[in-house]
C-alpha cells in the first residue's frame, strides 16, 4: 500500500502505547513514519517497544482510524495537522524532549512561529481537548477571539472532551513552546506550577507576578520567585529578558503606538526632564557621564532628574551607571 505522508503520521501519533517519546525512537531509528510502518517486526522490537505496540505498529492497526480522522479533519473549518517536517510547526516545541508528533491546528498556522505575535493582538491557544472542543463553553467567546486572531493546537484527536490527565500532557507544550513563562496567579498545587517547573526543565525564562501572601492563589507565583524566578511587574520586565533578536521584534511591533505615547509623556515634563529625556534611546542606552555631559546640566541636577524620570515610569536604570527610554 502507498502510504499518504498525512496519513502515517496520524497512524503513528493514534498507535495505542505509542506515547511521543516511543515515537520520537521509531522517528531517529528509521527516518520517516512510512519507513517505521514497512519495518519488520524483529527491528521493530529491537527499539525497546512493548511487545502489543510492536505488534500494532507491524500490523498497522491504527489507519482505519487514522483514514477517518483524517477525513474528519479536512472536514473541519480551519483545520490541518502539522508534523515535525512542516515549516509551520513550532521550531521551539522541537527542542524539547518530548514534543508531540503532530498538532492539530485550528486558524492560522503561521503564528505559531512567531515571537511578536502577542503584541499585534495575536494568541496561540493551547487546549487538552480536541482543537473542535472548547471547554469550559463559558470561554466560547474568548475560544472565538483566539480562533479569529491566532491558532487553536491541540495533540489530541478531534473530538476528545476534556479529562484530567489531558491536562498536564498539555501543559508541557505550553511550556515548551514559548521562550518563557509567566505565573500570575496559582494555588499550591495548581496547573501553573506544573507548567512553571517544566519550563525551567526545557531551560525557558520564568517570571513570577508577586501577590498578597495571604491569599491561596498567590502561591505559585510567590513561591516560584523564592526559586529564583524573575519577579515582574509590567510587560518590559519580561522583554530586557529575551534574546536580542526577539527583543527587537517585539520593540519593532510595538513602536507606532508606542513613540505616541512617549510624546506625550515628554510634552508634560519640566525643562530639565525634557533635556536629559531626549537624549536617551529605547535602543541603545546612554552612560551618565555622556548625560551630563551633553545635558549642560551638573551632576547633581542630572542624578535628580533621572531619579525623578525613573520614578514616573518612562525612562530605566541599566547595570553600569547606564540608562534608556522605556516603551510606554
């Protein structure tokens, strides 16, 4: 039989026992699913397969199933599946160690690659369900939005209603995909934890939220930052964070709105604000002894008034006496 490329891959992501790291094996071992799925049966075990997977890879037991979600899927608005060979699928997701054979992807693919995609207003949502299933149906609305402006993924197949154990597989793509995670909120034994301590696993960033340590949902978010996680408070805490080139993305995104609202926190400085303000950047920052200098001012205006445009919010103090425009 002439094996479809879609179809192998969601015969081997729907193998009972088959898990992705099982399959990750096949993969390295023999190339290609077509390749897992025409080996003989004695090569198959040699790879450490449970002796019934073995038998159901050999036997090719799942393309019935496979033919029909297949045919389900192209029935579906807006959806199509993307394996490890798609230039679709998330490139981070392929760093971990176990990522899923294949995504269903409900809206547009592209965004899945795309590290200033939150900036435009875009979102990639991450279900344990199957990507036709939202739950709870009170996020109907918000399920719609996602759908519209970004990506709904899932690895589970079409239909799958929500259960427990979905829920921690899922959340290491939620981990895994991004370059770092923020905590905002979780109880002691929350999901977010769960998704916090796998991404320091994957080497991701992870950021903390401090809340009142007398209410339970604080935990997380609390106790991550006694771990070591970066405490932050607005949105340029978590980007002085990323890589350069991704910094740059996001700068680059945002900067129409952005350099409007930095006019008008300029129009309402005093005459020394305005001085030392315009001759700092959001790029490249500026050395104190180059700030009085050019400023006119001595140094003791100058250490006054960037204290006092620090504490407005509109400029930042970087390591070595050296300071920049924040991004409103």
């Amino acid at each position: 039989m002439e094996l479809d490329a879609s179809l192998s891959w969601l015969a081997l992501a729907l193998t009972p026992g088959l898990a992705s790291r099982l399959s990750a094996r096949l993969l390295k071992e023999f190339g290609s699913p077509e390749e897992v799925f025409r080996a003989p049966l004695p090569r198959l075990e040699a790879c450490r397969l449970p002796a019934p997977v073995a038998q159901a890879v050999f036997k090719k037991q799942s393309f019935k199933r496979a033919e029909k979600e297949l045919a389900l899927t192209r029935r579906t608005d807006r959806c199509r599946l993307l394996n490890w060979t798609d230039p679709e699928y998330p490139q981070t997701l392929l760093q971990i160690y176990d990522p899923p054979v294949l995504l269903y992807v409900r809206g547009d693919a592209q965004v899945l690659n795309q590290p200033a995609m939150a900036v435009n207003g875009r979102a990639v949502g991450v279900l344990g369900t199957g990507v036709d299933v939202c739950y709870p149906k009170e996020n109907k609305k918000l399920y719609e939005k996602v759908l519209e402006r970004g990506a709904i993924i899932s690895e589970f197949p079409l239909g799958t209603h929500p259960a427990p154990e979905n829920f921690p597989v899922r959340n290491r793509i939620v981990a895994g995909m991004p370059l770092g995670v923020v905590v905002v909120e979780g109880a002691q034994y929350s999901g977010s934890l769960i998704t916090a301590r796998l991404a320091m696993e994957f080497g991701r960033e992870v950021f903390g939220v401090p809340g009142n340590v007398t209410q339970p949902v604080s935990f997380a978010p609390n106790q991550l930052i006694k771990q070591g996680a970066k405490l932050i408070t607005n949105g340029a805490d978590v980007i002085e964070e990323l890589p350069t080139p991704v910094r740059a993305a996001l700068v680059q995104a945002e900067q129409p709105e952005a350099e409007q609202r930095n006019l008008l926190a300029a129009a309402s400085l005093n005459s020394s604000e305005k001085k030392i303000y315009v001759l700092l950047s959001t790029d490249e920052p500026v050395h104190i002894d180059d700030i009085v200098e050019r400023s006119g001012l001595n140094s003791s205006e100058v250490l006054a008034t960037l204290f006092d445009l620090e504490m407005k919010g509109i400029i930042r103090q970087l390591p070595g006496k050296q300071f920049s425009k924040v991004l409103l």
